[in-house]
C-alpha cells in the first residue's frame, strides 16, 4: 500500500477505526506500542522540575525563574552551569497539563532553574 492509498484509507475515520485497523490488517494492538510511538519525541534541557499543584503556573512562572540582575561573572558561572544541565529526549504526552505544569520555564520564554552540580 502507497502513502496515497493509506491516506484515502484513512480519510475520516477516528482513532478507534484506526486502531482496528492496525489490529485486523496488522495484528497490532495500539495499546501494547511503546510510548515513543505514540507519543513522539520531546527535547529539551533538563532543568529541575516543579511538582505540580504546588503553585500558579501564569502567577509564579517569574518567581521560578532565576533572577535577571547579576554581575558578569555571575553570569557567566551560570551559563556555564546551564550549559551542563543535559538535554534529554523523552516520550512524554505534552497535551496534558502535567508535563507543562512541571515545565513551567518551557512556557515563561526564560531559563528554569538549573539543576544543582553533582
């Protein structure tokens, strides 16, 4: 089957129609898939995470943030650091409020707080 064909198949069917698809063509259950197939693949730098419910996503993105107003040589020590934090893939739902929530430097267009030097 081409791309075309598959398309055509597909056209205006829902997730369940697609899923017994996979199952009666292929013998795929959707739902024994790792997550990277599912999911996709997220990248980012690993800054420390924030437990959620712990705070106002909107109200305390600032306050997470480090701090703005540092000498030059402050600034450079913890771009240094950040440049140490790793930058990871993972196979994470980012349409749910969780991964956003524990993230909430992703959101404010500033650096999180960087994790501390092992």
């Amino acid at each position: 089957m081409d791309n075309r064909a598959a398309e055509e198949l597909l056209a205006g069917t829902v997730s369940g129609d697609k899923n017994e698809i996979l199952f009666s063509r292929f013998h795929i259950n959707y739902n024994n898939e790792p997550e990277m197939y599912k999911k996709g693949s997220v990248v980012f730098r690993d800054y420390e995470l924030v437990e959620p419910g712990t705070h106002n996503v909107q109200a305390d993105a600032d306050a997470i943030a480090e701090p703005v107003s540092m000498t030059k040589s402050q600034t450079e020590k913890d771009k240094k650091r950040r440049n140490k934090a790793r930058i990871v893939i993972e196979h994470l739902d980012i349409i749910k409020d969780d991964f956003w929530d524990r993230r909430p430097w992703l959101l404010s267009n500033k650096p999180g707080k960087a994790p501390k030097e092992t």
